[in-house]
C-alpha cells in the first residue's frame, strides 16, 4: 500500500486512541493535572528540595491519570514520548530510580574542547549544503561578536580596565526593567564569552546584571535566559553534571510529568512531524513487502507505531508479519513507569484489535552497546532501522577514539537495511568551542522558545512546568558539560549525510506526499512555522531558524 493509504487511517478506541493530527486549540478547555512551580532566584532550585527520588512505582501508580494524545483516552502512554526522545539519560548509576544521589561526585571528566575539533572539512566538502549553514551559522556568530563591541551597547568595553569602585556604576548603566530583547541576548554572549576568557570578576558582575532582567514568566528571550545564566554558573562552579543528572532523576511526580510531556506534544509538531516523516518512509519502503521487522533506537511508549501498524493491517494486499525490536535503556524504564513489557503488552492489543500480527523483542541497553546479535535479524525480512532524536546521544569521535557514532552507523549498515530513518536536532552543538556552541545554543532554543510562546500564556504555570521540566536539562547540558558528561551533541543535516554516506548509504527521498501531509498539519498550528524540502529531505522550522531535520537512507 501507498503513503496515501496509510495516512487514511487513524487508531481509534478506548484504550488505543490516537490521531495523526493536533488539537492544540482544545487546550484552553483542559485541565493539565497539579503544577508545581517554584518562583525563587534560581529556576532550577526545586530540584534539590527533597532527600529522595520519585520511584518508578510512583508513575506506574498514576499511569491512567492523563488522557491520551488524541484526547479520547485516559492513557498516558504517548506524552512521554517527547521526554524520551528529547532526554536521554546519561549512562550512570546515579540516575537509577531510587538511587541516592550524592553532591561531592568529582568532575575531573569536565574538559574545554579545543577549537580544532569544528565540522570536519571533508563533511563540508562532501555536503555543499552542510559547509553553506557552518558558514551561515559562522557569520551569525561573528556579527554577536561584532555587536558586542559597538558602542552604543557598551557591556564588553566598560569592562576593559574595570576598577572595583566602578562596579555600581555598570549597575546602573542598564535599566533593570524594559531592556530590549537584542540587548539581553547580547548580555547573555558577554556573559559566556567573560567565562570563556577566564574573566571571572566580569563574569560576576555581568551574571549579575542577566539576573535581575531575566524571568521564567517573561517573554522568551527572558524565560531562556533565566536557564541560560543558570547553565553558566553551573559551568564556571564546574556543577553541570551535577545539575544535569539531578535533573535527569529528579522528575516531578508521574501525573505532573505526563501532563508536562502532553501539553508539550500538543503544543508544538516537532515529534509529530518525526513520527510522520519517518513512517511514511517505512510504509513506502516495505509497502510490497510480506514480512517487516522495525528496530527502534527509541522505543519509549511504542506510540509511534500504532497508526503504522493499522495501515498495514488494512493493506489491500493483506497485512504483513511485523516484529518490533524495541531499544531502550534500563533507565527509561523510571519515566515510563513500567518496564519494556508495558509496551509489549500496548502493541498486542494492537495486533488483536486490527488482525495484524505483531512480536515485540524488548532490548533493554544503551544504544552504543548495541550488537548484531542482540537485534535478531533474521532472513527474507524487510528491516526497517528507526532513529528518533536519538542518535545525537552516541559519542562520536571527539569523545571517544573509538567513535561509537559512526561505528554504530556502519553496524546498521551491513545488516542491509531495507530503510533507516533519522530524525535530528538542526543545530551545530556538537564539536564547536565552548562560546560559537552557546551563541548557537541561544539561537536555536530562543526560536523554540518562541514557537511555545505563541500558544501559552507567559504567566501560565502549565508553560513554566514545560520549559522547566521538558528543555532546562538539555541546555544546561550543552553549555556546562564537557567531555563525556556532554551527552547533547547534535549535528546538522549536512554532517549527519556525510556520516551515512561514509557509512555506505544512500539517501532515500522522503514522499512528496507525506510532505504535503504535513505541511497541512503545521497549518493547524502557527503560520511561522516552515518546512522546506531539501535534498530529499525535510526541515521543520520556526521562522528563520530550522529546527528539527527527517531524512531517510538505504
């Protein structure tokens, strides 16, 4: 069957709904569960309130407590989805639930990179459009840098010979209220680039200064910078890790969670845009095809395959027999609140309510661990290879000489996939020097900032919650982690194209049609949002600013 077909199904029933369109606008008449907001000096204080963690029984308990994505339903099953895809857990002890934590964890892992360690030329000359956004994105850096010194905002060259006894004084030069939103995104590069040369009393004296402008119920340049200024304190204190896996652990309670990952689901299309580019693909891929087997880097819920698998039940051909192979590291299993068999037992009602048949194979490891063995490929199968915002996490071979990124492409490869299909980040965060990464940081979640602007209010709890609990971890990831404790690294399209052609893949061009599918879908939301094709793939966009890139490979 055709990507026409497919998307001419939707899963409907009491315990399995769910749509392939939003209803972001029927969120002014719901009710999100209890917020929990903490308005002290620091957004991220809340999370070092209390001796012990939420266990995974605590979500297991409350697991029926959010309706479904589509609303008809009282699972929660998929607003976790977004958080497993956008959160990955660091790969320690630390972050099992329950565990203790402790506050005197060392940090000789934290490392500066060096700037020899850029996009890799021979990327950029095998992929135009990869060395066309580096350059791109490297003017955009110099032009802040270029900023920073001009004399109508005077924050770096006031700090040029700084006496104590002038200190107030910078105070006072900026007003603390109505500072335009140009100028506090300036203050905040002042800020990182002070840190990054090591200039630490301008440092404080400029924190201090982003302190008292910056606001979680601000508008989104404010609300990003609050995380922001947080992120580079945690840098120079050299606490990023500490921070980030207590954020990883630290989950509000399960009904709080799942409400936060929901309305995020329904707010913004970025994982829509994902399951849908990818299972269109999948379906085009294997649509002649009498036995399918799917390897989820991602499995989380297993949301992403019911629509897919009712579409090939009702195939004219008769459906075919599909077995799922479900990666998923041991820790997900606290935020989903059950282990993989949850989601075994989510794909056998499936499978008897449309008459498909479907085996699941749950592999519990982290990604890298991967082997061959593991996946259970067998012979006369079509294997479809799905990486959801996923394959960023894997180390690459600016951490580990062994470059487990690549190492782990070229596995895929030679199990001769039929299609692998890889959703992504669009931002450069990979191996960029401490200060273009955090202008590109603060660009990049500054657009995303904004697209949830437009749907909540900036006094909502509901949107703090959101920013606080779905997007604070990653980005005091980026800007305060180094080595292997940096586990966000994201790549642009162009180097992740290298990556697979290298690795001895082909690009497989997406279906224009599931793109005018889903440029219908982003209708329904905010007309800033932008989808462009772009060498057979797509990027999902906020205005000017590309977001997240689908592309598929064989």
């Amino acid at each position: 069957m055709d990507s026409h077909h497919f998307y001419g199904y939707g899963v409907t029933g009491s315990d399995l709904s769910y749509s392939a369109y939003p209803t972001a606008s029927s969120l002014e008449n719901r009710s999100f569960g209890t917020s929990k907001f903490d308005s002290g000096n620091s957004p991220l204080a809340n999370y070092f309130n209390s001796e012990t963690f939420t266990t995974a029984s605590d979500y297991q308990e409350q697991h029926s407590c959010t309706e479904n994505l589509s609303g008809a339903s009282s699972s929660s099953d998929s607003s976790l989805d977004y958080n497993q895809y956008f959160h990955r857990p660091t790969p320690s002890e630390d972050c099992l639930p329950g565990a203790p934590y402790s506050r005197n964890m060392k940090h000789t892992l934290l490392q500066l990179e060096s700037a020899l360690m850029g996009p890799d030329e021979d990327a950029m000359k095998s992929s135009p459009s990869f060395a066309s956004n580096s350059s791109q994105r490297s003017r955009a850096w110099n032009k802040e840098a270029q900023v920073l010194h001009q004399t109508q905002q005077p924050l770096v060259s006031i700090l040029n010979g700084i006496q104590s006894d002038k200190r107030d004084k910078v105070m006072e030069d900026l007003p603390l209220q109505g500072l335009p939103s140009s100028t506090l995104k300036q203050l905040l590069i002042a800020c990182a680039r002070a840190l990054a040369e090591t200039k630490l009393d301008d440092f404080q004296i400029l924190v201090a200064k982003a302190r008292s402008v910056v606001s979680v119920t601000g508008d989104p340049i404010q609300r990003l910078g609050a995380y922001i200024v947080e992120g580079l304190v945690a840098r120079k204190e050299l606490s990023g890790t500490t921070i980030y896996r207590s954020l990883r652990c630290k989950e509000p309670a399960g009904k709080d969670l799942f409400s936060y990952m929901y309305i995020l689901y329904e707010i913004c299309p970025y994982l829509k845009f994902g399951y849908m580019a990818a299972n269109g693909a999948i379906v085009e891929a294997c649509r002649n095809e009498d036995r399918v087997h799917i390897i989820d880097f991602q499995i989380a819920q297993g949301t992403q395959w019911l629509t897919l698998l009712q579409a090939l039940a009702a195939r004219p051909g008769g459906a075919p027999y599909v077995r799922i192979t479900g990666i998923d590291d041991p820790v997900s299993q606290y935020a989903r609140g059950d282990g993989l068999a949850a989601v075994a037992k989510r794909l056998s009602a499936i499978s008897e309510k449309f008459n498909i048949a479907v085996e699941f194979h749950a592999v519990p490891v982290f990604a890298p661990e991967i082997t061959r063995d593991m996946l259970d490929v067998r012979p006369g199968e079509a294997l479809a290879v799905n990486f959801p915002l996923q394959l960023h996490h894997t180390p690459d071979e600016s951490v580990d000489v062994n470059n487990p990124r690549d190492d782990l492409i070229r596995m895929i490869k030679s199990l001769c996939p039929k299609i692998v299909t890889l959703v992504e980040q669009e931002s450069n965060t990979n191996t960029a020097p401490f200060l273009p990464r955090f202008v590109e940081a603060l660009d990049y979640y500054h657009a995303m900032f904004e697209s949830i602007d437009v749907t909540l209010p900036r006094d909502s709890k509901e949107r703090i919650n959101v920013e606080q609990h779905c997007l604070a971890r990653d980005i005091v990831n980026v800007i305060a982690c180094e080595g292997k404790e940096r586990v966000e690294r994201h790549e642009l399209l162009g180097k992740w194209k290298s990556r697979f052609m290298m690795a001895g893949f082909h690009q497989y061009p997406l279906s224009s049609y599931v793109n005018s599918v889903i440029k219908e879908l982003m209708k329904r939301y905010s007309e800033h949002y932008t989808l462009v094709e772009k060498d057979g793939a797509m990027l999902l966009g906020w205005k000017e600013r590309n977001l997240i890139s689908a592309s598929a490979w064989f």
